[in-house]
C-alpha cells in the first residue's frame, strides 16, 4: 500500500528544494516528493494518507561511528555515567548487584565513570574496589572505553601480575616503587584484558542486541556502526543478521590488525547488505583519549612533565602497511585519530603509499574524532579525499577537561568544522557510543552552539549553521558509507528511512535544538520507533 504524508514540514536535505507539501511512498521507497496537488494525481484511492499534524518530516540521521555491540553489552552492566565520587560509584556498583542478584564469585561490571568529574579527581584503584567487594571480581571501564580499573579478583582471572609487561599500544598501572599493578589499565592493557571477562547467555545477548537497537531507534537513527569488528562482535553481529533480528541497517568495520581474517572469510557481507548487516572496510587505532591523556599530541598537555604528548599505537611503517593493504583490496579505512600528531601519522602514511602507487586510489578514508586535527591538516585531507567524521560533542561534554589538559588556543580549535567546510570537504559527526548516548540532536546543537559543561563559549568562529549541522549526520554521513544513492535525502527511489520531529530544527532558536522531541522513526517506511 502507498503512503502519503502532508500537512506538515516536509524537510528534504535536499540542495535543489529544501522544502515540499508531500511525499509518496511505496514499498518503503519514494515514489514522488511534491505538491499535494500532484501527489492527489499519482497515488492510488487506497492510499493510506498520514497527517502530520504540523511537525517537521526530514531523512533519518545516520551514526558515523559508534560501537553497537558494545552498547549491547553496556546494557547489561552497572551505570557509572554521572557518577561524582568513588562513594557514589560504591553506592551504584552495591545497588546493581542487589537488583541482580549477583552471588560471590560473579563479575561485577560498571560502565562510564569519568575521573574528570570525580571529586577525588583520579581513577578509582584495586584497594578501593577490594575493601567495597572482596568477594567479585570487578572491572570499571572509563566513558571513553580506552581505559578502566580491576579489583585483585578480576587481576588475578585475567593474568596480570607484577611480571605482566605492558602490551604495545598500553600500560598496566603500578604501585609507587614496584611492579604490583595497582588496577589501573590503559589502552590496549584495558582493551586486551577486559576481553577475558565470560559473556553473558547468547538469549541474554540478542535481547541486549535488540535493546541497543532500540535505543538508537529512539534518537532518530536508522543506520549505525559496529566501529571494530572483533570475533566475539562479528558473532553477535552474524547471529542477528541470520535470525532477521536487526530492523536497522548495521556497518561493521573489522579490527585490521587483529581480525582481518573476518572480512576475507565471510565475502558475503563485504559491502553489501544480508538481512540489514554488512561489511564497511577495515578499522585501525592510531592513538588514545584526549580527555584520558592519551591522545598523540605534537606539542605537549598543559602542565605534562618531561614534554609529554601521550604517544602513538603504531610505527609509520605499519600504518603505512595497514594503508597498503587497504588501497589494493580496495577497502574503505577507518582511523582513530584524536591527537593531531597521529591525524599527521595517518595523512602523512596515506601521502606516502599512494607515491608508491599512483595507480590506487583513496577510497573515501575516514579520520574518526579528529579531535585536535589542525587547521592547515584540512587542504591535506581534502586532496587524500579523506573525511573528518567529528565527534564534535566532545565541545559539551569535554570541552572544560579540554581546556586544563590543551590549553584555551587549542581547546578552541578542537573539532574545526567551520574550516572544514570552507574548504570543500564533506564531513560526518558521531557520539562514539556506548562513550555517550547516540543523540543526535545534542550533537547538532553541540555543532551550532559550541557551549561547554560550565558555559563556555569554546571556538565560536566554529560555530556551523544547524542546515550544515544536520548534513553532517544525514546527507554526508550517507556519503561516507558510499550509500548517498540510498539514503541521507528525501529524493525519489531512495529509501524511506525518516524520522519525525515535533518542532523544525531549522526554525527553532539555536538553544533549543537539543530539546526538540522525536516522535517517531521510520525504517524503509514502516515505524520503528514511536514516542
């Protein structure tokens, strides 16, 4: 049956015709995006005619980069996101275990806390943690995912000890004057160890899977990303994908240096969509948080002992490799990069192998946060065809950590999006999720606004207008997944993934645009989420 929609603000994203009286949709495609009159004129007597009531139909927004396994998992564990003290996350970790009745022995697993807002201003460590629950093992990861905290249990399950070296890429913190870890892991430290934690049931996890979808479904998303596609997630992923339990469309892109073999083994998926899942390319880290310190800067963190600039992942040489390898099978290549060094790391790697082969072509790589990426790295980008995909939330919810740990003059210049369209290139935004909720509406104010947890105006000459904004997470994030035939507009043939909001976000005031409701999403035209 066809649908009609009228009667309320019909936003296209469109550059020829921003605005229409009506669409027509059929078999969740769209057939015409028009007056009413000429709708009245093409649709059939059944049609099923929808009233908008006077909200604002626009595309759907698509997430650019997040983890959707890792929201699943993060679902099925304690809260930590808002916590202000290690009491208050004593209390949260007590309470989730007396709601779940955990017995002795049983993981006990927290997601989100942030030192940066702690009272005590650190990372929780193993004595805390031992004295509160000596009897489970227990691990806390940070919001950002790149670091984390185990109590002498979950140490001693996993392996580490005072003769456990650092891994490559991370550290296992240590008590003053040894080698006895304190609990405190680092980059691939916390990401290594952490995976050796037992995972839920496979039912426990579908439900998580489909709650996660949920989720993103809520905010107006309807395609999102699995941002490093591991054995464990590719699981999760192709159990979904095979028992049609995925309503929304899934890019997973496999972890290059670990994982390969995934993409090689199961052709099927690689760029093309079965059952709403596929393969996007290939995922690489470069560097760390910058909120965590981590980051890989060219100059160093303010108040940073011995020049520190935290450090890299890789040596050119392996990036370059990774690049290699991408540009010959043809691959899409996402790298995390939030230091400007490392961004110089990736750029200068891409320059290098494409002089070794001028044959190859760049087949639209992607900078994931470009944090502290640089002005003059920008004309770089643009002629490597890479894209920036921002994760320009960080103004809000980091921009007063960004100051202490940068400096106003580079803290100002954290995600430069205002630069990056004056030069011509397209460009995505993302929450990084589960570091925090898939909202897209916040990040769009965050990209218009520009405004920190504590009201300061950070960067205003990188204040967007909210039509660019909302480019970033509809018309250019379609772009980025090579699906810009498919999605990011409400142009005829394509897919009729919308969603319904109940105010206009182009003729709201700027403050408001992060409380405008979602009333509901649409998936190919059937709704998937309802207010």
């Amino acid at each position: 049956m066809q649908q009609v929609y009228y009667h309320g603000t019909i936003l296209t994203m469109c550059d020829s015709i921003l605005y229409v009286e009506a669409l027509l949709v059929e078999n969740g495609r769209i057939l015409h995006a028009g007056s009413e009159e000429s709708i009245r004129a093409l649709c059939t007597p059944d049609a099923q005619w929808i009233d908008l009531q006077g909200h604002t139909l626009m595309p759907s927004f698509i997430d650019a980069h997040s983890h959707y396994t890792s929201v699943a998992q993060t679902l099925g564990l304690a809260c930590l996101e808002g916590a202000s003290s290690f009491d208050d996350i004593v209390a949260r970790l007590r309470h989730f275990c007396q709601q779940h009745a955990l017995a002795p022995g049983d993981w006990l697993v927290g997601f989100g806390y942030d030192h940066n807002t702690l009272t005590e201003k650190c990372h929780p460590d193993k004595t805390m943690l031992d004295q509160a629950f000596p009897d489970h093992p227990v691990i806390l990861s940070h919001a950002s995912g790149h670091m984390g905290v185990m109590n002498s249990l979950a140490l001693q399950q996993c392996g580490i000890d005072a003769h456990t070296p650092d891994p490559e890429g991370g550290r296992i913190g240590r008590l003053p004057g040894s080698n006895e870890p304190n609990g405190y892991l680092e980059e691939n430290a916390f990401i290594q160890h952490s995976s050796k934690m037992p995972a839920p049931s496979a039912e426990q996890l579908k439900k998580q899977m489909r709650d996660a979808q949920a989720l993103y479904a809520k905010h107006g998303i309807t395609t999102l990303q699995d941002g490093l596609v591991k054995p464990s997630s590719y699981a999760l992923l192709q159990m979904m994908a095979d028992c049609q339990g995925l309503y929304l469309d899934v890019v997973g892109y496999v972890d290059m240096n670990q994982s390969k073999s995934i993409l090689d083994a199961h052709p099927v998926y690689d760029g093309q969509y079965v059952n709403r899942f596929k393969l996007g390319g290939y995922k690489i880290f470069l560097d760390g948080s910058p909120q965590g310190r981590t980051a890989w800067l060219t100059q160093p963190y303010v108040g940073a002992e011995d020049g520190y600039c935290g450090y890299p992942i890789y040596t050119d040489a392996q990036v370059e490799q990774f690049v290699e390898t991408s540009l010959i099978e043809n691959q899409q290549l996402l790298a995390h990069c939030n230091g400007d060094a490392a961004a110089d790391q990736y750029i200068r790697c891409f320059q290098h192998v494409l002089q070794k082969h001028p044959s190859l072509s760049p087949r639209r790589p992607v900078m994931i946060h470009a944090q502290t990426v640089r002005r003059d790295q920008i004309p770089q980008m643009a002629a490597l065809s890479m894209l920036p995909s921002y994760f320009v939330a960080h103004v809000y919810h980091w921009g007063d950590v960004h100051i202490q740990n940068l400096g106003m003059e580079r803290a100002s210049r954290i995600s430069p999006v205002h630069t990056t369209i004056k030069a011509g290139l397209p460009y995505t935004f993302h929450q990084d999720s589960p570091v925090i909720a898939p909202d897209m509406l916040e990040t769009v104010w965050c990209a218009v606004n520009r405004v920190t947890k504590a009201g300061v105006r950070l960067g205003q000459e990188e204040r967007i207008s909210v039509l660019d904004a909302l480019k970033g997470v509809t018309v250019y994030a379609a772009y980025q997944y090579f699906e810009e035939a498919e999605k990011g507009t409400l142009s005829v043939g394509k897919r009729a993934d919308m969603v319904l909001l109940e105010r206009n976000p182009l003729q709201v005031d700027v403050s408001e645009l992060r409380q405008i409701q979602i009333l509901t999403t649409f998936k190919d035209g059937v709704p998937v989420y309802q207010a």
